[in-house]
C-alpha cells in the first residue's frame, strides 16, 4: 500500500490569515497521525509565509511517524536542517512571487551546489529526497548527485484536463519512476493530488509514499482531519 504523508502548511496558512496562534498544524499533525498519515511534511519557506520555526522546532518533538521538511537551496533553512534533524528533507525550488512550488528542481543547474548539501544532509542522517520533474535524465542526474530519494511532481497530471493529457503525463510519471527504481532511488509523487486523480497514481509500481496538502486541509475544513486522512488512506489501500 502506497503510504500517505500529509502536508500541514495550509493549516498554518489559515493562521496566518489572521497572524494569530490558530489553527495551530502541530495539532493538525497529531490528528492526521490519529487518521493514519504516514508522515508529516511542511515546508519552511524563506519568507516564512505559512509555516515558522516554531512549528518545525515542536514538530520534531511531537511527530511520532515521519517528519518530512520541504526546503530550498538555502544556507539559512539548511543551518536549521542540520540542528533540527528531520527525519527526511525534501529539495524543492523556491521563488518568493509564487503561490506554490511551481516546478521541480532544475537538478542539471544546480548540480554542484545540490551534491554539497546533499551530502552535509546525509552525513547528518537525514534521507535526502528531491522534488524534481519527470524527465529520465533528471532521474539519472539525482541519482548522482547523492539523493536518496525523487519525489516526481505531480502537477502537470494534476493541472491535465483532457483524458489524452491525462494519459500523456501519466506516461511521463510512469517512465520516470521506472527509471528513478532502476537507478535505486526511492520514489515518491506529489503536488495537486486529490480524493480523484489519486487512483490513477497508484498503478505506478514505484511509488512509495505520496505527499499530498492542500486537498485534504481542504476537505478538512468541511469533515475534519482525521476523517479527511482516513478517507485518503481508504483510497490508497491495494482493495479499491
Ligand atoms: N510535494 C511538494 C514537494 C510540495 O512542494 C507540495 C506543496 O507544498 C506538495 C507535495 C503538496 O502539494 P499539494 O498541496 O498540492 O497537495
């Protein structure tokens, strides 16, 4: 069974509406456990626009699963990597202007600058995974620079309207996952997923855990959290 890990930033992006102290994503968290999430990730964005050091510094206090820290390329934020120890960090690109994590990392661009945190995260124990698109050759690079671990951004399947799109980039995923496991890599899928377009994830073999956020604090609002993960966890079980 694929496993889920949920994404909390949106829970703090509530807080944030208001700069107040709720709803604060480290209960978020203790419930998507209680509702079966395989892990928790929340990224701590330069700007610091949802989530902040307070949440990441009580998160790895209080996460009794996996706690997964989405970051960028930054000295600051890998300093903080490095004292805090997350169990698994998740390179992603980070630009101040988006709404979300746009694209994957250009792994080619920043290969020498990627090897060298790689390793300084590594060598501290923490599993190294990073976002990037999925294109064979990004696989074959990640690989090289150290990573122990691709997670394929799903958000082009997910932004697909037509069922040739859909299946264009479902062929794209599938192919890249491919060779992400023959190169050894772990392989992980997220962005845009939801309760819909997950099914269709599940019949790429590789695909271990998916990191999925703004879909279920969405249908969180509306039926609770822990409700909310059961019901993905439902979904990603091998009988449906
Ligand atoms: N994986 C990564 C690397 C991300 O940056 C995000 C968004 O923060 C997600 C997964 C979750 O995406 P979504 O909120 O669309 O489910």
């Amino acid at each position: 069974m694929i496993k889920l890990g949920v994404n909390v930033d949106h829970v703090a992006t509530v807080r944030q509406a208001r700069r107040t102290v709720e709803p604060d994503p480290v209960a978020a968290a203790v419930l998507a456990e209680l509702g079966g999430a395989d892990g928790i990730t929340i990224h701590l964005r330069e700007d610091r626009r949802h989530i902040h050091d307070r949440d990441l510094e009580l998160l790895r206090k209080t996460v009794q699963t996996r706690l997964n820290l989405e970051m960028a390329l930054n000295e600051e934020i890998v300093k903080i990597a490095l004292r805090v120890l997350p169990d698994q960090a998740t390179l992603v690109p980070e630009k101040r202007e988006e709404v979300t994590t746009e694209g994957g990392l250009d792994v080619l661009a920043h290969r020498n600058n990627l090897k060298a945190v790689v390793k300084r995260l590594k060598d501290a124990g923490i599993k190294v995974s990073l976002f990037v698109d999925p294109v064979v050759e990004v696989m074959r690079v990640s690989k090289k620079v150290g990573a122990d671990a691709v997670e394929l951004h799903t958000g082009s399947y997910a932004n697909a309207r037509t069922e040739k799109e859909v299946e264009k980039e479902l062929v794209k995923l599938k192919e890249a996952a491919r060779v992400a496991g023959e190169e050894g890599l772990v392989v992980f899928a997220g962005h845009g997923l939801n309760y819909i377009n997950i099914l269709a994830i599940k019949t790429i073999p590789q695909v271990e855990e998916v990191n999925i956020g703004h879909s279920i604090v969405s249908r969180a609002v509306l039926v609770g959290i822990k409700r909310a993960v059961r019901e993905m966890k439902n979904l990603l079980s091998d009988y449906v």
